[in-house]
C-alpha cells in the first residue's frame, strides 16, 4: 500500500526540502516499488522520487510559506508595473495586447488570470496537459486572434540524465517546441504574435529556435508558476514604438535571467 495519497504535500529530503510538491500520481518502478510523480506547487517543475527520499509536509506551514512567495512575487510584479508606468504606457486612449495562454495547471493558470485582471489586460485561458498542447494551439489562436501567447506547465530534466542538448532527456521541452512551432504556422511574424514557451528546467535554446520570443530556462533553474504571466504582462502593456528588453524584463520575474531569456519584442499596446 502506498505510503501517500495523490494532493499530498511533500518535499525531497535529497534536495534539502527545497520546494513543496503534490503527488500527481504514482508508478510501478523498475525496482518494483512505488515511484511518486510530482508537480510543484509553486514552481512549475516536474519530478519523481521514491517513497524513502519523501516528507509529508503540515499545509500550515506550507500555507505559510506560500503566503511568502506570493508576496515576494507580488513585489516584482508592482515593479514591472512601476516600469511601465514609468515608460508612460497608462495613459488614457491606449489598449494593452490581449493574451492566449495554455496551460497544464488550472491553478497556475487561474494565478496568472488574476494577475492580468488586475492589470486591465485582457486574457482567455485554457488548461491542456503538455503532451496534447500542440494539438489545439492553431484552433485556440483562430478563436482568439491575441497579440500573445502563452503555452507553459511543467517541465524538467530527466533524472540521471547529463546531456542537456537532448531533448529526450527533458520531460515536457518536446512538446514545447510542437507548440511554438505550430504556433509560427499560423503568424510567422514575431512582431505580431509573441510566444512565450517553456516552464522549470526547460530547453531553452530548442524553444527560441522553434521560434519563440521568450522562453526558460537558459540556466535550467526552476522557474515560479508567475514568471510566464510577468513577461506577458510587460509585452501587453509596452507601446508597440518600444521594444521590451529580455535582460530589462527578466530583473522583473522571480527567476530572473537565468529562468528567462528571449530576443527584443516590440511591445502590444496600442492608441486607440
């Protein structure tokens, strides 16, 4: 009988209880013991630990310490906003770019909503499990026609595995690029259609080369379920005669230039 439930909050003692999880699920491994799948819950990594590497964690503390993190990405985001504001982007008769974003978690996803919401920006989301994201993406973009879009969940590097120019050796990367790549299908001009791909640990350099304009992780660091949502944000509320800066905006995310990186994009805001 396992020793978890699926929801359960855990942490990986061989990773210094760095990061809560919840149990997705679980598998028969190779040593014919259970091998727990997990999700963060903060973070959008991706990983499998067997029963004796894992801790159940109190959700009072866990709510606690989620309480911390959303504050500390709440500061950012003021930040980014501060920024725009600065570049005198809230001025009246302007409309900020409208926002796609798929995403395998209904609770990241509602997360980012929210945030978008609060900035004035227009978004419609749907929750898709990576493997089937390049399958809906065109349909999605034809419905929705946005100035961005967002195609994130979880992700990470396979465990024992080294060579990082393998895109086997990552879990979700391959889809990733799927996604952008029939997303170029539809709009092949950047500055029409913003991509932004990838979530923890993800291929970075195969997802720019698919034709993304910003993606994670150029480090292969965990990123924070808001990051995607920060960098979409600022493309949506920067006039279109700028340009957003990736080294600008990634001081503005909770990973930083580590967790983000792309190419200069032409902001999504427009006079009206």
């Amino acid at each position: 009988m396992a020793a978890f439930n699926i929801c359960d909050i855990v942490v990986r003692k061989s990773h210094g209880k760095d990061i809560y999880f919840t149990i997705a699920g679980f598998k028969e491994s190779e040593l014919r013991k259970p091998e727990y799948i997990l999700k963060g819950l903060f973070y959008r990594i991706e990983a499998d630990a067997y029963e004796e590497d894992l801790l159940k964690e109190d959700v009072r503390n866990v709510q606690l310490n989620l309480k911390m993190e959303i504050m500390r990405a709440r500061n950012n985001i003021f930040r980014a906003i501060y920024l725009n504001r600065l570049f005198g982007v809230y001025r009246l008769r302007k409309k900020p770019g409208t926002i796609l974003q798929i995403d395998s978690s209904s609770r990241f996803l509602n997360m980012c909503t929210k945030l978008y919401r609060e900035a004035g920006i227009k978004s419609k989301g749907y929750v898709v499990a990576e493997r089937n994201q390049p399958g809906v993406i065109r349909q999605a973009l034809f419905q929705t026609k946005p100035d961005i879009l967002v195609v994130t969940g979880h992700d990470g590097i396979k465990k024992g595995k080294s060579n990082l120019s393998k895109i086997e050796n990552y879990r979700n990367s391959k889809y990733y690029v799927r996604s952008v790549k029939e997303a170029r299908r539809y709009q092949k001009d950047s500055d029409k259609l913003c991509i932004f791909a990838g979530a923890c640990q993800s291929y970075f350099e195969a997802i720019m080369d698919a034709g993304a304009n910003f993606a994670s992780s150029p480090g292969r660091i965990n990123i924070n379920a808001l990051d995607p949502a920060i960098v979409s944000e600022r493309v949506a509320l920067t006039d279109r005669r700028y340009y957003v800066v990736p080294e600008e905006v990634s001081k503005t995310t909770i990973s930083g230039s580590k967790g983000i990186g792309g190419v200069n994009t032409r902001g999504r805001l427009v006079l009206v």
